[in-house]
C-alpha cells in the first residue's frame, strides 16, 4: 500500500495554507465524513468528505483537522488511534504516529479526546469556520464548546464567537481548478467516457437497462475508477423523461431511445456524463429530429463558453434554443418570447443546463457574488446539458414524440478563449453513435 496522500503532501500542505490565510481571527474545525450504517453490521461505502479530502488526502472516518492561524501549531489533526484487533476486519490505520508522518499536521491526537479538547481549541477565537448539520454529535460539541469559551470570560460582555460556514470558504478555493486539479478531471472524464462508449456497444433492443449499467460501470472500474460520482441513471423510453430514474430495471425495447447519465469518480474528481441514443442502432426521423434539435443547441451553447460569460446567459441559450425546437416539433404553439416569458418551455425543459463540477458532481463553488450571477473565469469547470423530455401521458404532444426523453450532457473547463471539452471521447453525433451502437464483436 502506498502512504501518504495520492499525490504526494505538498498539494494538501499549499490548500492548507491558502485557507490558513482566509481564517483570520477565527479557527475552523472540518471532520471527516461519517461511516453510515446500512443495516445492521454493514456500513455504507464510505469515502471521505471532499472539503476534509482537499485539506488533508486522508480517507479514514472518525478524524477531525483543526486550522488556527493564530498557533504556533496551525494545523492539528485527531485521528483513530491504531487497533490491531479492528485492523484484522477493516484493514490498515494510520493512528497517531501515521497520520504525524505522512500527512503533515503539528500536532495529532486521538479522535477520542476531540470533545474534550475542544473549548481550549475555540477559547479565543472571533469566529468559528465550521459547517453545521452533518454532524449531530460535532454540532453539539461545538456549541456547547463555544457557550463554554463565552463563559470564560466572565462579566467581560463578550459574546460567543460568530459561527461562519467554511464551506464557502472552501468552495471558492475548489472552483478553481489547478493544473493537477484538470489533470485528474481528464484523467476521469476519460473513463467515464470509455464507460459510455462500452454501453453503446453492447447495446441490443432485448437487454435490461441493468445490464447497461453493469456495462458502463464495469468499465469505469476496470480502467481504474475509484467509484462512481453518482448513481447511474439508464432509462430507455419512458424512463428517459423521469429526470432521476435510477432503478434501471426495465427491458429496452428496440425502437426506444436509451438515456445514460453516468460519471466515474478518479482521485476524487468525477466525471458526468449523459448520451442518448437508440437501442437498435438506428434513429427513427422522429427520434433524429428530436434529438438533433438537442444536440445543435447542445454544441450552441458549448460555444458560447468563454471567461466573462455567465452560466445563466448559457442556460437562457439554451432555453431559447429549445424553445424554437419545442414549436418546430409541434410541442408548443406561440412566439419564442412569449413562450419564454409564460414559462411555457418549462414543461419539456425543466432543469438547469449547467452546475459547476469537480469532487463533487455539484461541486461547491458560490453561483453569484453580491446578488448578481458570476463571471466565468479560466479552470472553472461545469457541465452543459440541455434536454428534451416529453411525457408518455402528455396527450397535447404529438403522437410520436409522447414518451421520448434526449439529454446530451458534456464536462468544460474554461480556458484563455473558451473552454476545453474534457468529455469529447464519447460520441454523440447520430453517425458516430450509429457506429458504435451494437457493434461489440
Ligand atoms: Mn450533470
């Protein structure tokens, strides 16, 4: 087993001096994330808190970091002490001595002195950097911890110190991606692409959507995923236009479009990705008039990416776009502006075209900054995903639309001039994808 954070500590070390910078007066306390249990012994998958992984790269649960810029020891990590006994079931534990020599703090003490350990940890600081509600028993410590401090200090009239969420802090310093940051966001979109392109080959009218996305998902893990970025959503027909169909169960009848929103997660990046395509290898006129209306406003509004642009003016592209194909199509009746204006688009599109991407698949980052939306700026990363759904039930639509659901979904990071389209492996012009679908052997 290799030691240490994946990519060695100098990347964790130069994060946590950023933020050190950022906590001026104040001390943030970030824990780890939680083992949750399933059912009875059994435990989810656990995989640490990104906030918790960008600071440090260590992945065991039951840890706590401490960042004080005012310490001689900024940087205090509590940890799980060793257990030879617990070792024999979950494996390897950094413990106190661990934790000391490959991840870097001044200080390291068992997580079972946290509480204990605490109101000295909070006693002078202005403000606390902490992220409230993911942790019942952090949350509690913590307020008793600063109730404690404001105690302290007597008839002095001092109030308790101001609670500030450091997931913004920290959300800011993740939209923007370093080099090394982008090259493992390449590294994972590429295999989420390899996944998608395995789906497309396999795919025969007959199959189950499970078997898709046993398909899509094998090959995430046999090209090196850690895990997924999310669950895998394969609808074929109808269950194209439930937005977060994940129960993937149905048979994929052979003139059904198949929608796969899949990512693969790499070195705690994820890819998203979604491509749509017919199950038999061949789009119908009426599913390539759909979902080339998709796709020409698809690529429209990845043109329109470059810095000083702003998500919503790529989302109300997109909305312009689809609204001219929703009349085109027969869906809608009326001018584009007034369709716009009474929302009217809203029943075939109704989702956002972008959020922003990286550890998370919604990754953190703020939207707007003093009520107004964000520029774009260069090594911002998000995804760009119109779509088209409409209802089986929907007996206003034309007949041979009712049940057909397209969604093209691309990974961009914005560079000097425009953006780099890290997800361009996986096809998704009706020619490429008509090559590939079905075509295993
Ligand atoms: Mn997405």
């Amino acid at each position: 087993m290799q030691k240490g954070p994946r990519g060695g500590k100098e990347i964790y070390n130069r994060r946590r001096k950023e933020l050190l910078n950022k906590l001026q007066g104040g001390v943030a306390i970030i824990p780890s994330g939680q083992e949750l249990i399933r059912n009875n012994d059994v435990h989810y998958p656990f995989r640490q808190d990104s906030c918790f992984y960008y600071l440090t790269g260590f992945i065991e649960p039951e840890s706590v970091v401490i960042l004080d810029p005012s310490s001689p020891n900024p940087f205090t990590m509590f940890v799980r002490e060793r257990d030879p006994s617990r070792e024999i079931w979950d494996g390897f534990r950094y413990g106190i001595e661990g934790a000391g020599e490959y991840f870097g703090p001044n200080k390291v003490y068992p997580i079972s002195e946290f509480h204990t350990r605490l109101p000295e940890i909070v006693k002078n600081a202005e403000k606390i950097f902490y992220k409230i509600g993911e942790n019942k028993e952090y949350d509690q410590s913590i307020f008793e911890a600063m109730e404690k401090a404001r105690r302290l200090k007597g008839r002095s009239g001092i109030g308790v110190a101001a609670l500030v969420d450091v997931k913004q802090i920290i959300g800011e310093m993740r939209l923007f991606k370093t080099p090394e940051e982008i090259e493992l966001l390449r590294k994972a979109t590429e295999i989420s692409a390899h996944g998608h392109i395995a789906a497309m080959k396999v795919c025969k009218p007959g199959m189950f959507e499970y078997e898709i996305e046993a398909e899509v998902e094998r090959e995430f893990r046999r090209r090196g995923a850690d895990r997924l970025g999310y669950t895998s959503i394969v609808g074929s027909g109808a269950n194209a236009t439930v937005l977060h169909y994940i129960s993937n169960s149905d048979k994929m009848e052979k003139d059904q479009l198949l929608l796969i929103d899949a990512g693969a997660e790499f070195g705690y990046v994820t890819g998203d990705i979604t491509r749509t395509f017919p199950v038999n290898g061949k789009f119908s006129a009426s599913q390539k008039k759909f979902y080339e209306a998709v796709l020409t406003v698809q690529k429209d509004c990845i043109n329109f990416v470059k810095p000083g642009g702003k998500l919503p003016d790529i989302h109300a592209h997109a909305i312009e776009g689809l609204t001219d194909a929703m009349v085109e199509l027969g869906l809608l009746k009326g001018k584009r502006k007034e369709l716009i204006e009474s929302r009217a688009f809203f029943k075939y599109y109704p989702h956002g075209t972008s959020h922003w991407l990286g550890m998370d698949v919604h990754d953190a980052g703020l939207y707007s900054l003093n009520g107004e939306p964000r520029k774009l700026e260069k090594n911002m990363c998000f995804t760009v995903e119109p779509g088209l759904y409409v209802s089986e039930s929907d007996t206003e639509a034309p007949a041979e639309y009712r049940g057909m659901g397209v969604r093209i979904e691309d990974d961009v990071v914005v560079t000097e001039k425009g953006c780099e389209v890290l997800t361009k492996l996986a096809p998704k012009e009706i020619s490429e994808l008509e090559g590939f679908i079905g075509k295993s052997v």
